[in-house]
C-alpha cells in the first residue's frame, strides 16, 4: 500500500489546504465518482456520510461510513483525506469544507483510469478498481442513498 505522510509534518495555517496526498485525492475522485453514478449531489453525499445528522462530519463518521458503505478504501486514507479536507481545523467537516475538496475531485479522470493503473486505495482484498467502483455503487443502492 501507499505510506502515510510522516506524522512530524507541519500542519497548514488554519483555513489553508494541506498538500493533497496521493491517498486522499483519490478517496476524493473515488467518493465524487460513487456519488455521481447514484444521482447523488454533494449535499445529499454529506447527509450520507454524516452518521449522527449533527450537521458536521467528524472523523467517526467517515470511518463508519467506510465500514458501513465496505468503501474500497484504508481507514488511514479515510482518515488523510479527512484531516486534509478540515481547513478549519475543527476536527468536524461542514458542509462546506466536504464541497471544497470534493469540487478538486476528478472523477472522470478517475473512472477513466479503472483497470488501466492501481489507485492505491485497493481494500487488498483482490478486487478490481472496477470491481470495488461496482461494489460502492451498489452498496449506496442498497443503503437507500440513492
């Protein structure tokens, strides 16, 4: 798998996006491309992911939704593309950090790149992207998020 970021590494300025790691741009381009194929907005995606409907979404709530939705995804990279994403350094994403980092997301890139390179997001697990891009899709068809 992809190591993480050393844990000595500075911390941005609060308000400003950290280096964006290889991890946690895909967990990214891999949520927005599960969120498009359902018909799923960003806020619709945030209401999802948001376990306990307290309007935020807190490191519990992501990693429960990884379990829940069985994301092809390292509960390290969950936890990555999280801390990346929390600009204000709450600890707790608002809606509108979720909408700024996934509006980096590419999706299409992402889904053009199944089956032709490894993500590094894999669950290990021997799935295909494309396989694991399928399982998403119907786990979120099953979870009644579309």
């Amino acid at each position: 798998g992809v190591e993480a970021a050393p844990a000595g590494e500075p911390a941005p300025a609060q308000g400003e996006a950290a280096p964006l790691s290889k991890d946690a741009k895909t967990v990214g381009d891999l949520i927005m491309a599960a969120l498009r194929y359902n018909g799923l907005d960003m806020e619709k995606g945030f209401e999802a992911f948001d376990q306990d409907q307290d309007g935020q979404i807190s490191t519990v709530d992501a990693l429960e939704s990884n379990r829940q939705l069985q994301l092809p995804v390292a509960e390290d990279a969950i936890l990555g593309f999280h801390k990346h994403a929390n600009t204000s350094g709450s600890g707790f994403l608002s809606m509108d950090e979720w909408k700024a980092v996934l509006s980096d997301a590419k999706p299409d890139e992402y889904l053009k790149s199944l089956g032709s390179q490894s993500t590094g997001v894999s669950s290990g697990s021997g799935v295909s992207d494309e396989q694991a891009l399928n399982m998403v899709a119907a786990l979120l068809e099953y979870n009644k998020l579309t």
